[in-house]
C-alpha cells in the first residue's frame, strides 16, 4: 500500500496505481466523478497508454448542491459514454435515505455509522466503497468480482482500493481485499 503524506494533489498517481491494479486483474475500474473531471482524466490514461479497462463513473445525485440540479455536466456525459464510459447516477449508498433521517433528528444510524467507519482509513476509501456498491445495485458491473474502486476527498482521486462489492440490500456481504493507495 502507497500511503500519500504530503498535501497535494495525488490524482495522477492514483489513477496510475489503479489502472496498473486493473489491467493485472483483468477487470474494472469503478471511479467517484462529481463534475467529470477525475473520469476524463482516468480516460484520458487510459487512452495514452493504450490500456484497454472497462470504466464505470459514478456521480453524486441530484440536488447534492442545489435541487433538481446534478453537477456532472451533461456535455461531459454524453463524451464519456461515446468513448463507451458507463455512468451511474444513484441515491448514495452510505447515506441515502438514511440522511434525511439524521440531518430531522439529529442522530446517526447504522449506515452513516459504517460510513464514518470506513472514513477512518480515508474519505476516498469509503467513497469506493460506496461506489462500487452503488454500480452493482445499478447492474454496471458483475456480481462477485473484484473490481477496483477510485475515490477522493474533496476533488481529484486519492485512494484506490480492490474490493468485492455486495449489492446495497447486503452491503455487510462486501470485502475490501486491498487498500492500494490512501493519503496519511
């Protein structure tokens, strides 16, 4: 495992770490894009050194910012997918509906408890988590194989993590089978 200790933006290296992971594995690459441009720049990688990895992007939801509004640009999805992207566009696993409950009563409930859990190795470390859970439930990757799974803090990418995910309904059911790369 690479463990990033300065702050910087460690986009490149992550995405490097997991194309090279992916392509040694024979499988995909589940990655976090809010706005689209961490996706372009796996892509974009993945173009330059001729690797041939399926990808699946998972966006946040609507109204994540502002109702009825997604920040994943419409012009930016229609690239991806021409270039034979899949996107997933779905509640967030590890909040959800769930959310609503905590922010109303101001207490926290076993799925946030999960997510802060998985926040204590990074965000981006959860985030694949979630993401790769969230493009199972959505049927954009195989059932019961490893895929790997790229998330961030903030923007960019700077955890990548190998991890066979389980759907939604059976979440505990996921394993993490290696951490590639975390910020310290």
């Amino acid at each position: 495992m690479i463990t990033f200790k300065e702050k910087k933006d460690h986009t490149e290296e992550t995405l490097s770490i997991a194309i090279e992971k992916a392509r040694e594995l024979g499988t995909s690459i589940v990655i976090a894009s809010n706005t689209g441009r961490t996706a372009e720049r796996l892509v974009g990688m993945l173009f330059e050194t001729g690797a041939q990895v399926p990808v699946v992007v998972v966006t946040a939801v609507y109204g994540m910012r502002e109702p009825g509004v997604n920040q994943f640009p419409e012009e930016k999805r229609k690239e991806l997918l021409e270039k034979g992207v899949r996107i997933v566009t779905a509640a967030h696993a590890l909040s959800g509906a769930e959310r609503a409950f905590s922010n109303k009563f101001h207490g926290q409930g076993p799925i946030e408890i999960m997510a802060h859990t998985l926040r204590m190795f990074s965000q981006g470390v959860k985030v694949g988590v979630e993401c790769a859970t969230m493009a199972l439930d959505a049927g954009a990757i195989d059932y019961s194989r490893p895929v790997v799974a790229v998330g961030g803090t903030g923007g960019g990418a700077d955890s990548a993590i190998v991890l066979t995910p389980s759907y939604t309904h059976s979440i505990l059911d996921t394993r993490v089978h290696e951490i590639l790369c975390k910020p310290y």
